[in-house]
C-alpha cells in the first residue's frame, strides 16, 4: 500500500504460496485477472482509481473479489486481431532502417548500420468490414551484409508481408533474387512487395524505371516463381516520394490476408500480455516448456491447446518457438525475439573483433556478453542454445590451430558426426538466479574448449569441415 504503484505485473498469478495481497491507496487503473487464480486470504485494492472492476467487488469480500477476476481470466469471448508481422529485407545501405523510420513517422536522422534485427510496432487507422480499426505492423528491420543472412533465416514464419528493398541503380538484383528464393522455399504463399529506392535521383525518371521493371519481370519470369505477390513500388525516403502509395498498398495487403480481423479467444492476449510482464524479470527471457505449461494454465489454455497458441505467438512476433525435435529446440520458448536477435548479433556481427577466422575461445564469452542483458550466470545456457540453432560448435580438448594447422586438426574421430548439446541448465525464472539450490552446479570448460563459428570462417572451406556445417542452405550465403 501507498507506493504509487500504477501497474501490477500479471506474473503474480505465479507466487502461489501468496495469502494477503494489499495494494491500497495506490494509483492502480485494473488488476490482473491471474491475481483470481491465487489463494488469498486478505485482498485490499481501496482507493485506487480502478475502472473495470465493480465498486461492490471493491470494498466487498476477499472472495468475491477473486471470482469476479477469476471469470475474467476464464473468460471465452473472442476478439478479432488486427496484426501482421513487416519484414524488411534487402541489401545493405539501401535505405531500409530510413524507410522503417518513414512508416512510424520518426523525425529524419542519419542512420547507422543495423546490427542484426531491430524489431518495432507502427500502426495505421483503417477500416476493415465497415469498421475502424488500428492495424499494427509488427516490423522486423533486417540487417543486409551477407554475415547476418544465416541468422535471418530463423525469423521468417507466416502471418507476414515482405518488403524487399533493393537500390535501382546496381546492376545487379541477386539479393532480390535470394530473398525470393528463399521465402519461396520456406512458405507457401509469399505476400511480398519489392521496394526500388532513392526515387529523388534526377536519373529515375520513366524511362528507368521502365527499365528496372522490365529487369524484375524478366527476374520473376527466370525463377519461375508462382506464389509471390509481383509489385514493384519506387520510394524516396528524402523526399516521401511514393511513400503514400507504398503504406497504401501494405494496408490493402494487410486487410487481404486470411488471418486478418481473425477471432482469437481472449485467453490468448491474457497470455500474451503474460510474455510481455515475464520479459521485464525473467533473464534470460527463456522458459523451459515445462514452465511454458504452467504459465498457459494460468490462462486457462490446457496443454492441447497450448501448441497452437504457442505457434500463432510465433507468427505473430510475441515469441519464438520452433517445433524442431531433431535440436530439441521445441523445449524452448524464448519470450523477447529481441534478445535472441541481439544474441545472434553479438557473434554473427561486423562489429565482432573478439572472434578471430571464426574461432573463439570459450573462456572469452566475458568479453563479448558484457550488458547486464546476458549476465555471466546464462552465458552457458545462451552458448548451449546457440549450438541448438547451429551458430556455433563447442569443440573440447582442442589445440589452437595455427597458420601451419588446418581447422580440421581441432577435430578428433570421435567428432566426426556431430551430436546436438543437452540444455542441462534450468531455464525457469525461479531458478534464473545463481543462488537457486535447484540447479546444478556448473562445471568449467576446459582450458583447450573452442567455438567454432561457421559464418564467420574464411571463405575457403576446409573440406574436412563439412561434416559439422550447418543444415542450412549457406553455401549461397557464403559464396557471394
């Protein structure tokens, strides 16, 4: 009481030992609805400017209280959803990030180079079905050096539209040419829009882009592609010119999607907004599925329903989730695609010098994970879900290799098929601290343990290290 408190996280729905709960004269607007689910013997909620709730639930009984939020939390209405994740895709230094900045009409600023992934929401007012509705663009701004491509890979999933920037003054449109291939490989239907750059240039008058039109339909027609969405659109992120025509078009897009204006159950935005409180105080923003179950039952969502919503989270960019059970990553749910993003980052980055012809010692993580978002406590548990995804291959009892010394001399035998880690390490928010008498002691590596880091080898590719490369198709990656 009397903390000026303005929110409460929902993840008290987890301190299930909690019997007296008052948060008087505080400046609270709702309470969360996982409070219903707790057993509370005192629950004192006076004197906040709460909206939602009944005034008799308010200053009546404890219980009465804790049923009218437990009928909030079991609550099966259905809510139409209004969301689509934007990837933004291209070359580097064709203007994506100033072209991501037009869309949430930031104020123009010099750009850097993105590191990795940047992830940010924009919305549009529209309507859809006669109706006025806030469209949100989940958007995802990709990194375009070829050094992040094996990364990106893991982020595309459905429920999205693609824009694929491209400068129209380079003679060559083989990036255009990867990105398409590969969204073709990886799903069904395509909705994606190519987005031709620095329209301003005196140089792009008509007869240009007559002819880079031209260029992409002899493209299209070469690849032979039948599920992508053909548009071709010229912008100018200097001058705005075509910029309405682009955000018109993503909006037509958008509202053209099956999924669109889609009938969730409200348990599953509780859930979300579970996500959105547990990435605040989980760290790392990893649950075991164990504890993934748990969190959804809180929401009411048993464990067959639990998949499903886990995948439509996926799809929507509230987490990430792969069913992959060949890497065991189907025992992960990471609750911020951010973090991970970022994590990827730190190796898979031009900014990377810790990491020498892609091999790094695995004592120096220290020097590479040095914000307080990847403390030394989840080093291992962020290095074992790195060779989960196949970033990276932890080698033992290795020596240094030298300029006389192939990289396969790091191998012995008994290396030669690979063998996936074991998380071994808890990844619940109760057992996230140090000091937890749960979780296992942590055994050192030992002085000769390397990382190997695939993407970041020197192009010539040791023949005796194919073995252990990654199943992604990088070899287009690697070869530009």
């Amino acid at each position: 009481a009397y903390n000026k408190l303005e929110r409460l996280q929902t993840s008290l729905g987890q301190l299930v030992e909690l019997e007296v709960l008052d948060v008087c004269n505080n400046q609270l607007n709702s309470l969360p609805k996982q409070v219903g689910s707790l057993p509370l013997k005192s629950l004192r909620v006076e004197n906040n400017p709460l909206k939602k709730v009944p005034t008799s639930s308010i200053t009546g009984r404890t219980q009465d209280l804790l049923t009218y939020l437990k009928s909030q939390l079991n609550d099966d209405s259905l809510r139409p959803t209004y969301r689509i994740k934007l990837m933004v895709v291209g070359e580097a230094n064709v203007g994506k990030t100033s072209l991501v900045g037009c869309f949430r009409q930031e104020k123009r600023k010099e750009t850097i180079a993105t590191d990795g992934i940047e992830i940010l929401d924009w919305t549009e007012q529209t309507t859809h079905q006669n109706q006025k509705i806030t469209l949100t663009f989940n958007t995802w701004d990709f990194a375009g050096q070829d050094i992040y491509l094996i990364t990106h890979q893991f982020f595309i999933s459905a429920r999205s539209i693609f824009l694929i920037v491209f400068n129209p003054f380079d003679t060559s449109l083989t990036k255009v040419a990867y990105w398409l291939k590969l969204l073709e490989s990886k799903l069904d239907k395509v909705p994606a829009i190519l987005v031709a750059t620095h329209a301003d240039d005196k140089l792009c008058n008509a007869a240009f882009m007559a002819s880079v039109a031209e260029k992409v339909k002899d493209m299209y027609t070469t690849l032979r592609m039948s599920n992508l969405t053909q548009r071709l659109l010229f912008v100018s992120s200097k001058t705005e010119k075509g910029l309405d025509s682009l955000r018109q078009y993503l909006v037509e897009l958008a509202l053209n999607q099956p999924t669109m204006g889609e009938e969730l159950p409200t348990k599953y935005s509780n859930l979300e907004e579970m996500v959105l409180d547990a990435r605040k105080i989980v760290c790392p923003p990893l649950l075991a599925w164990s504890e993934w179950q748990k969190m959804g039952e809180q929401c009411a969502i048993g464990p067959g329903e639990l998949e499903q919503v886990t995948s439509l989270l996926h799809e929507l960019g509230a987490v990430v989730h792969f069913s992959d059970k060949s890497r065991g990553l189907e025992e992960i749910v990471i609750l911020d695609p951010q973090w991970l993003a970022k994590a990827m980052a730190t190796i898979i980055s031009l900014k990377n010098t810790m990491v020498k012809d892609g091999i790094l010692k695995d004592s120096d993580w220290i020097f590479i994970w040095r914000s307080a978002e990847f403390p030394p406590k989840v080093h291992r548990k962020l290095v074992a879900l790195l060779e989960r995804f196949e970033i990276l291959y932890r080698i033992e009892n290795a020596n240094l290799p030298t300029s006389n010394v192939s990289l396969g001399s790091l191998y012995s035998d008994s290396h030669k098929q690979h063998s996936l880690p074991t998380l071994n390490y808890p990844l619940s928010p109760s057992s996230s601290s140090s000091s937890s008498s749960s979780s296992p002691p942590v055994t050192p590596s030992p002085a000769n343990t390397y990382c190997i880091i695939p993407a970041l080898l020197k192009s010539d590719r040791p023949r005796d290290l194919y073995t252990f490369w990654p199943r992604l198709d990088c070899k287009l990656v690697c070869s530009r």
